[in-house]
C-alpha cells in the first residue's frame, strides 16, 4: 500500500477505518473490470457490489453513488443530516416513517440527489467545494 498506515493514524483515524480503507483499496485493484464499466451498472448492482466489501455500507455507497459517479437520483436514507433537514422543511417528527420517505423518493425521482443537495444546504448554508 503506498499510504502507510502511520500517516493515515497521523490524520485521525482508528486502526477500524484503516482496515476498511484497504479492504476498499483492495477491492479496486481486485475488480478493475467491475470500476471500468461502473457507469453501465445501475444503482442496485454498484451497491450490492461494495456493500460486499467489509465496512462498506449503504451510507458509504449512497455517497460514492452521489459524489463519486455524480448520480442525479440517490435518496441516502441512511444519512442523519438528510434526515434532520427532511423533518425541520416539512415539519415532520423524527423518526420519518418508510412510507413517507418513499413518498418523498418517488416524487423527487430522477433527482433526488438534488434535492438531497439542497436539504443539505438548508441546514449549512454556506456553499462547499466537492
């Protein structure tokens, strides 16, 4: 591995997310077929794929979905921060329902990652470089 495990330490993290950074990196080196036609795959597919890996999880995926392949239409039901901006906008009590996010997902769709976006902002107005 050309990051050593000292620098990534030196940065913070836990000896836990070291492990899954190299189980990540040892995934792409491993399946280079599967990362060169990634933009053919649909959103299922990508993250049965790396969910396979230990210490991915759908959070991870919905993330690498939206900021890492640009997918106009992820709807991370998995991250708080979506969440909390959801219940704040539309005035609704957490924990949100499954049948309300996904009433939510259906209407936003194809463009959930944008609306994602904005909630996001509504939260933390002030704009950041991805």
């Amino acid at each position: 591995s050309t990051i050593k495990k000292k620098s990534l330490k030196n940065v913070g993290l836990s000896k836990q997310k070291i492990s899954y950074i190299n189980n990540i990196a040892k995934f792409f080196v491993k399946n280079k077929k599967f990362i060169k036609n990634i933009n053919v795959c649909n959103q299922i597919e990508i993250k049965e794929k790396l969910i396979s890996v230990k210490g991915v999880g759908e959070w991870t995926t919905d993330m690498f979905l939206i900021f890492g392949l640009g997918n106009s239409d992820v709807f991370p039901r998995g991250d708080l921060g979506f969440l909390k901006a959801i219940s704040i906008n539309y005035k609704k009590k957490l924990p949100l329902t499954d049948k309300y996010l996904n009433s939510l997902c259906n209407r936003w769709s194809p463009y959930n990652s944008v609306a994602t976006w904005y909630l996001w902002r509504s939260l933390d107005p002030i704009p950041v470089s991805y």
